[in-house]
C-alpha cells in the first residue's frame, strides 16, 4: 500500500463513498495550496475506491464526477473531504499550535506585577503547570482567548487591546458572522439595512494586523475596517 503513512481520504456523496490511499504529509501540504504538490506524489494507488481497506473499487465515477480521471477525483476527494491524520501529523499539528499561541501571548502580554514582558520559556512552562490542552485542529488566534484565562491562573498576564470596526458587504456577511465571533471578544455584532454586516470585536493590540487582514479575506478585501478607540 506505499508505505506505513498511507492513511484513508475519504468524501462521501449522497448514499456513496469514494475513498483513496495518500501520503498524510502531502495531501495535507495540497490542502493548504494545490499548486506546490503534483497530485500523483500524494496517491499511494491510482485507484477511487468504495472500502480502501477491502480493495473495493468504486464505480459510477463519471456520473458522480463528470469525469473517470483518477488523478482529477483524487484532487477533488482531498481538498473536498476528509483525510485521517497518521498520531505523528496530528502532535505536529499540535506542536504548531502551541509554539504559536506562545509567541502571540509573548507579543501581546505583559506581567501585570512588573509591567514586563513575560518570556517565551516561562509562558511554556505555565502551560504545562496549567496543563493546557492545545487543539490541532482549531487556529492558534481562536484558542488564544481560552488559553490565556487559564495560564492566568499561572501569570497574572495583562492585555493591551484595541477594537476594531468592520463592514461586511452583503454578498460575504452570511459566511463571515461565524468567522468574525472567533477572531476577539465581539462588542457589537448587527445587520444593516442593505444586508451588511456590522461588527466591532476586542482583540490584543499586537494582532490587530492579523485580524485585519483576516477581515479583508473574509470580504475578497470588499470590507470596510478601521481600528477605533
């Protein structure tokens, strides 16, 4: 089957299943951009099956896919469904995570009691005294809120922050309303007349670029941002 990191990707279509073998690495690296991995270095077996495991090849693919290319349903079962992730890629995952959680909280935070910035090792220190659960699969800015209320257990950790305004046009709000309520604390969150979407969050000063450019993204950079007081 092409080696131990051979993991499943699968994507289900109605009552059907298509499965495939990849590299785990590779099909995750094609996830984040399709134009840096040639889909035939992530297939382990050039075959669409049903059941991987059984060997059962899948039928149908061209009514299903309007296509029997196996390279062209592959692309489209990777960036489309979901692929199991090898114990080793998921503590990578995590390992990301933390290390970027840690520098956000060295950037944006102080020590309330000396007013000076706490370094990178001791923030690593307190969460594992706080015993700290890092999640590989949510972003570090989404976990950072939660994190930091328990390492304050540890640190008495201190925030500058700043707010931001944005307007979503219509045609982006619906997708962004999710997205928004993760990026800082939400002050004020209402739809306008024409169907944008109004929004004002709380974030550390020093993600504020971060966040404004994720805004941006939101809208194909449509948004109407600015950072009030």
């Amino acid at each position: 089957m092409g080696g131990e990191k051979a993991v499943i990707a699968r994507l289900r279509k109605g009552s059907k299943n298509f499965e495939i073998l990849v590299e785990c690495d590779k099909a995750m690296e094609f996830r984040k951009d399709p134009s840096k991995v040639d889909i035939r270095e992530i297939l382990v077996v050039p075959e669409i099956f049903k059941d991987a495991r059984k060997g059962d090849r899948a039928g149908g693919l061209k009514e299903e896919f309007g296509t029997d290319d196996v390279f062209e349903i592959a692309k489209r079962i990777v960036l489309e469904g979901e692929v199991q992730l090898t114990a080793e890629y998921k503590k990578k995952l995590e390992e990301e995570k933390r290390r970027r959680i840690i520098s956000l909280i060295a950037m944006n935070a102080i020590d309330a009691r000396t007013e000076k910035p706490i370094p990178e090792k001791r923030i690593e220190i307190a969460l594992q005294e706080a015993k700290v659960h890092i999640d590989p699969f949510k972003e570090p800015e989404e976990q950072v809120k939660e994190v930091v209320e328990k390492l304050r257990q540890i640190i008495p950790l201190k925030f500058e922050e700043v707010r931001i305004k944005s307007i979503i046009p219509p045609q982006y709000a619906g997708k962004a309303y999710g997205q928004i309520q993760k990026l800082g604390e939400v002050e004020k969150m209402e739809w306008l007349n024409d169907g944008s979407l109004l929004s004002i969050i709380k974030v550390p000063a020093g993600m504020q670029v971060e966040v404004i450019n994720k805004l941006n993204k939101l809208s194909s950079n449509n948004a109407h941002v600015e950072v009030i007081r």
